[in-house]
C-alpha cells in the first residue's frame, strides 16, 4: 500500500508547477546567421557578421572640416519609371564623390562631414550599394552599414563597412537627429565583389 501511495504521489507531482514564482522573462538575443545560405544575400549578411566580430576596433575620426557642396542631385530610375535609387554628386574640398543612395535621410552623413573620401582612398570612387545594416545594430546609440566602392581603374566593388555612434540617442531619436550628434566610430574595407 505504501508502494502504491508514493507511486501515486510521484506520478502526479511530475508537470505540476508552483504558481508562486513567476516566470523569468528572458530577453530576445539577436540572431546570429549561420550557413547554409538560400541566397548570395544571406551569404554577405553572415560574411559582415563575421567581419565585424573579427575585426571590429573602436575608432574615432573627427568631420570633415573643409568646404562641402552638393553640386547634383537627381533620382535614377528604370525603363518604366520607377525609383531606383538618389544620385548625389558631392563635393568635398576639391574632390567630387557620386553616391547613390537609396534614400536622401543617409545623405547628412556625407552632407555633414561624417564620411568622406579621404577615410576610405586618395584615388577616385563612386559609392553605391549602400545599405544601413539593422541585423547588426542592437543598438539605440549604434548604426552599422555597409557600401561598396566603385575604383576608377577597377572593373569590381570593394565592399567597406562603417559604424556610427551617437552616446545621445534614445529610443525615440529619429534618423535625422541620430546622425546630429553621430561619429563615426569604425571604418574599414572588408572584399571585393567578384
């Protein structure tokens, strides 16, 4: 009988759950991407992932302090008018950058000084496929991004990735007033396209 009554006892004691301790509620972790890839996509997004988790070195680089100048600014579109993407032609001192952008609120990072040609080559470039890579910025005073370089004399992109910081960001902070206190906070060239 004694047999029986702890039998008993144990099979009802096991999925029973105190209700007098709350639960512990655990915070989302970001998602790491790890292979296999469906697309070439997901396969950069896991090549930056890593880069910056092997080469990340805080840096600080002051703004650009000479004279800035959008000289051109125009949308590129496709054969049936639909957007593409903004063309900047900028200014800086005496060098001409075209950057195209997918949006104009990146442009106050070139505008303001923040990014500019002497950080990423003393020879000419175009910069486009930029991208603001929110997967990698967890965040609020954090923005990391991603752009490839087009050389003059070079038929493929390089890629480079940048981070910009801004210790006065809140939740609430838009994209405009982030990049008003921002700086930049890393840069560096990570492959060629092939």
């Amino acid at each position: 009988m004694k047999l029986f009554v702890a039998i008993l006892l144990l099979t009802f004691s096991f999925g029973c759950k105190s209700q007098s301790k709350p639960e512990k509620t655990q915070t989302e972790k970001p998602t790491e991407l790890k292979p296999p890839f469906s697309n070439q996509g997901e396969q950069e997004d896991y090549w930056t992932q890593e880069f910056f988790k092997d080469k990340y070195e805080k840096q600080i680089h002051g703004k650009f302090t000479d004279k800035i100048e959008i000289l051109n600014e125009k949308e590129l579109l496709d054969g049936h008018g639909k957007f593409i993407e903004f063309v900047n032609e900028i200014q800086f001192g005496n060098r001409t950058v075209n950057i195209h952008l997918p949006d104009l609120k990146y442009q106050p990072i070139f505008k303001t000084g923040i990014l500019y040609p002497e950080l990423i080559s003393e020879s000419n470039f175009d910069i486009g496929a930029f991208e603001e890579l929110n997967f990698l910025s967890h965040s609020v005073n954090v923005k990391r991004f991603r752009m490839w370089i087009f050389y003059e004399k070079r038929a493929n992109p390089e890629v480079y990735l940048f981070e910009l910081t801004n210790n006065k960001a809140m939740g609430k902070t838009n994209f405009a007033e982030f990049i008003e206190n921002a700086e930049l906070t890393f840069i560096k060239n990570g492959w060629i396209i092939i």
